[in-house]
C-alpha cells in the first residue's frame, strides 16, 4: 500500500512539473509574441450587430500608446488582438447602451495565449459621449497593463 501512496505521489509531482513547464513555455511565447516593435492586427467580432466604428478606435489607440506597429491583415502580424465586442441597455445608462469589449492574445493560427479582462463603458462626458471611443481606450489601457503583468514587465512599486 505504501508503494501505491509513494508511486502515485511522484506521479503527481510529475505531472506538476509538466504542467509548470507548460505554463512557462506560455508565458516565454507570449513575451516574445508581444515584444516591442512586433506586429498587431486587431479582429474584431461584434457579438450584437450594433457597434459601427468596429476596431477604428482600437487601432488609433494602439498606434498612439502601444510600442506595436498595427498591422491590417493577419497574415503580415506577428500576433492578433482578438477583440470580442457587444452593446446592450443597461442600469448603467438609461439614455445609451453600454459596451463591452474583452480581449484575447492570439497567434496568427488562431492558439490563444492570453484572455483580458472585460472592461465596458457607455456614453458620458469624459469620452465624448461616445461609448465606443470609451471602452476601446479601456480596452487598449487593460490588454498593455494585463500583458505587462502576465509576461512580468510591470514596474515595481517601492512604497517607503
């Protein structure tokens, strides 16, 4: 019985050695993918029909903050933004729907290796009441600062 225990248990250890080195390999291929200077292009999938500007807004903001060069088709890119997009009424806004936008880091095959967080927003004073403009400038903001997390590039904060 002792042997099972023990032949079960380097098993595991094992196995969480591989997966370890699974989620490493992830992460070195995620920061060589997104380095600076590489390729993006955005897809854009609009889940609800009701977003006109589609990825306008996200290619203008990732050309102006990002270290990327915003490329048109997937095939010239390094890596893809996969941006899924949707506009429903909410709370939030009785006068607007709100927009929600979530990312996802893709090889050009389609191999996701990255998901961002939702962010969402509807239209107000501080994006020009237009909600679309809004939520791509969160959008653009989470994926820099979720990849900088992930990959280990955010900067330290040293509080005295």
């Amino acid at each position: 019985m002792k042997k099972i225990i023990f032949i079960g248990l380097i098993l595991l250890l094992s196995l969480g050695g591989i997966v370890g080195r699974a989620q490493e390999r992830s992460v070195t291929e995620l920061r060589k993918l997104v380095a600076p200077g590489n390729k993006v292009a955005v897809v854009f999938k609009d889940l609800s029909g009701d977003i006109d500007e589609k990825d306008a807004y996200i290619q203008a903001y990732l050309k102006e903050r990002s270290e990327w060069v915003v490329v048109d088709k997937v095939d010239k890119a390094d890596f893809v933004l996969y941006v899924e997009g949707n506009a429903r009424w909410t709370d939030k806004s009785p006068t607007s729907k709100t927009y929600f936008m979530t990312p996802t880091i893709q090889t050009p095959q389609g191999k996701e290796l990255w998901k961002g967080e939702s962010v969402y927003d509807w239209a107000n004073l501080s994006n020009g009441f237009r909600a679309v403009r809004g939520v791509s400038w969160l959008l653009v903001r989470s994926v820099i600062i979720g990849l900088k997390k992930e990959i280990g590039d955010a900067p330290v904060v040293i509080t005295v």
